[in-house]
C-alpha cells in the first residue's frame, strides 16, 4: 500500500472547498481553495439513479422531484444551486468534473457518503475507476464513515489510500478498525482530539487531520498538539496563520 507521505507540514485542507466564501462542493469553491493556497480539496460523493458520481453533501437534494434523493434521480435532473455568497447560479458537479480541473493540481479527499437507506450499488468500483483513469490514486485520499465503502475499496486496490473518519458518534474501537482497513490517516472530530488521541493514532502510524476547524484559537491549540492537516471552510485564515506561526517560531 502506498503510504501517504506525512507532510513537512500541518496540511490546509478546503472542506468542501473554500466554502465560507463560495457555495460548498461546487467548482468555484473548489477553484477559490486553490487560489487560497490549500494542499488539499475535501469534497462529498453521492451516487444518481443513472451511476453517476454526483458532488453534494447530502443524499437529499432540494429542487428534486420524488423522494428527493440523488440516489433516486439521474444526474441530468439535478438542479441549478444558487449560491449565497455571490447570487450566482452554480451547478452541482460531477467527479470527472472535478477530476477534469483539478487532477495532478492538487490531492483531493473523496468522503464516500451514502443514501438514506443501504448503499450505494457499484459505488466504490465507480469510484476509483474514475480516479485511476486520470492517474490520480497516489494524490487521493479516500474516507468515509462507513467500514463497509472502505473495506470495498480496499479489496479492490492495495494501493488506495484510505482515511478512517470518526465522530463523538462513531470513534468506537477505531484502532483496530484502522489496522483492518490498511487505513493510512485517521480524520477525527475536533472534539475528540487531544495529546492521547494524537499521540495513540501516530503510534499507530496514522496520520491525522481533524475536521472541521474555523476558529483560530481551536487552530492553535490543535497544532500544538502536532495534528498533520485540519479540514476547514477558511483555507485563507488557516494558511495565514501557519505562515504567521512559521515566521515567529524559535
């Protein structure tokens, strides 16, 4: 498996792109993280009726029909968003999409999500194929809650870097969980993290990159604590403020 290399320094990684100032999981958010200076590009996966690999957060999508759910309507159905920030309109992206522009130009983080009820049919496979034929696996991190897309990614790549994410909700015996996964990272909760935490996960050696973080004083103490990335809607302010703490280091 290839490991992910622990970086020289704590990564800024764009949750769902720089979306304090565009609309999340969209292409502008994900071209403004780049102009932010981010290392890395988190966005969301869902899976249409059709097998397309659909960029939103949530398996609900306002603006469709029927039940509403992505997983339930083909991907030419998904409607224009507007976006808050600029008033324009934004349209939901698919992952060739992203993949297209932003591939070999910064590592991306793919969270595989799921519908309301069960999983998605083939969804893994869509996935990293879509990945390996752009000769992206080494830049990408694959993550998710849920064992299950993992373990399914796995079987299908020895190569496939994965990330284990926890909650307050789901950090139950995540060492061994990590350990069968052939897991690379660890993504935790802000709230879980402290020395022990960080201390536990790298010796298991585990990187760990912690979500979702906007406050600077919460940015400070977990780099203190030695973290290797933190997700965040304000990849400028965190860049700013490693450069700032880079300057006035001893």
């Amino acid at each position: 498996m290839n490991a992910v290399v622990k970086p020289p320094a704590p990564l800024v990684i764009a949750h769902r792109g720089a979306s304090a100032c565009r609309l999340e999981n969209t292409l502008p958010a994900f071209e403004l993280a780049v102009e932010q200076r981010a290392d890395m590009i988190e966005l969301d996966l869902h899976q249409s009726l059709d097998f397309a690999l659909v960029v939103h957060h949530d398996a609900h999508c306002p603006g469709l029909s029927g039940s509403g759910e992505i997983g339930d309507a083909r991907h030419v159905e998904l409607p224009l968003l507007s976006d808050p920030h600029t008033g324009a309109a934004a349209r939901i992206p698919l992952l060739d999409d992203v993949l297209e522009r932003f591939a070999g130009r910064i590592p991306l983080n793919l969270e595989l999500k799921r519908p309301r009820q069960g999983r998605y049919q083939g969804f893994e496979a869509r996935v990293l194929d879509a990945v390996q034929r752009r000769g992206a696996l080494p830049q990408t991190l694959f993550s998710s809650f849920h064992d299950a897309e993992l373990q399914a990614l796995r079987a299908l790549s020895a190569d496939a870097n994965l990330a284990l994410l926890i909650s307050e909700r789901s950090a139950e015996r995540w060492r061994v969980r990590a350990s069968a996964l052939g897991a690379v990272a660890l993504n935790p909760e802000a709230a879980l993290v402290d020395a022990e935490l960080l201390r536990a996960a790298h010796g298991e050696g585990l990187r760990v990159c912690v979500f979702t973080v906007d406050a600077p004083d919460t940015m400070h103490r977990l780099l203190d604590y030695g973290v290797d990335g933190l997700f965040t809607n304000h990849p400028d302010r965190l860049r700013a403020l490693l450069d700032t703490r880079r300057r006035t280091e001893p």
